[in-house]
C-alpha cells in the first residue's frame, strides 16, 4: 500500500510496513498464519466436494466478502452419473 503496510490479500490482516518488516518476515507470516496464500479451491467447503475445483479461478474478492466460496453454476449435489 502506499503507507507501506504489506498484505498477501487486502481483506486479510497485514503481514507489516515495509520500512520496518523485510520481505523474507513478511512471507513467513504469511506462511505461518496459513493466510490468503492458502485459501484455494481444494481446501474449502463446498468446493473441496467438487470435482471441478482445480479447473476453477482463485477465490475472488466477491466470495471473500460473501462469505459464499461457490459462486459457480455447478451443482456439486446432482448425480455425476444420469442415464
């Protein structure tokens, strides 16, 4: 940001001000707290059911906000075999 502050993603915590937090802190606060870095598909409900999960895009600002990580049209509760 232009105040210096460092963040892995804007709606998460900051990982500290660059004038007083090296890069190589600020990464491995971002490691340790299993931040934004870790946020993906395969890990959250309900995408982690989906079998689509890694053909999908990060998880956006929307669905962070939302709190709705599925924003997809995919209904992961229908039958994958119909005859």
């Amino acid at each position: 940001m232009s105040n210096g502050n460092i963040y892995a993603n804007i709606n998460e915590k900051k990982l500290g001000n660059i004038k007083s937090t090296t890069l190589k802190e600020a990464i491995a606060k971002e490691i340790a707290q299993k931040g934004a870095w870790f946020r993906i598909r395969k890990n959250l409900i309900p995408c982690k059911s989906c079998i689509y999960n890694s053909y999908c895009p990060p998880v956006s600002n929307f669905e962070y906000v939302l709190h709705k990580n599925n924003l997809c049209n995919i209904d992961i509760n229908r039958e994958t075999h119909e005859n």
